[in-house]
C-alpha cells in the first residue's frame, strides 16, 4: 500500500513537471548582462524548446519602447532578432514567445553597447 502510494506520487509530481516545461530561455547573444563594443545587428535567443516570438521590443535608458518588426514567423529553439541602428547605452530586449504548450512566455534581456572599439 505504502509502494503504491509513493509511486502514485511520484507519477502526479512527474505530470505536474511536464506541464509545467514551458518553453524558456537558456542563452542569449548578447549575454544577459553582458556589454559588447559595438552594437550588434541582431540578438540570437536560444530557448529550452522551439519556440516562436510573437512580439519584441527594444529600449534604450528610459526611452520609449521600439517594436520590432521582422521576426521570424517559423518556431524554432534559436531565434535570430534583427535590430536597429543601436547608439552606445544600456538596453533591454523584451518579447513574448509561444512554444510547442502554447503558452505564452514574456521575457528580457539587459545588455550595454559600450561604443569603445
């Protein structure tokens, strides 16, 4: 009785993982919080499971927030974003990603153009 309750457990605690697995960032280039010297003409976002962006925006300082248009429109778990002409400052990219569940994951990164070549 003792067995068939802690594998019933075990089964509902691997359901509620597996339903929980969103798609989720696992790296960026730029690195989050990371500063390169010259601006980059895209961000490469690399998720836990293909995933597709459904908006993106980038802000410089407490500038106002650019949309980015252009985005892929094929899921996939390495997304290239294109970006703008970027002055030195410090930025964040923000978007919202769909994956395979459906479910709809906002996300950010902060990085600095340091303009220093």
């Amino acid at each position: 009785m003792r067995t068939t309750r802690a594998l019933g457990a075990l089964v509902l605690s691997l359901a509620a993982t597996v339903a929980l697995a969103h798609a989720h960032l696992k790296k960026a280039v730029p690195a989050d919080g990371g500063v390169v010297s010259s601006a980059p003409a895209n961000v490469v976002l690399s998720f836990s499971e293909p995933a597709r962006l459904t908006a993106c925006w980038i802000q410089k300082g407490e500038g106002s927030k650019q949309k980015i248009d252009g985005l892929p429109t094929t899921p996939g778990a390495d997304i290239s974003v294109p970006l703008p002409k970027l002055e030195p400052g410090i930025y964040v990219l923000s978007w919202k990603a769909v994956g395979d569940d459906m479910h709809i994951v906002p996300g950010q990164i902060h990085f600095t153009v340091s303009g220093d070549h």
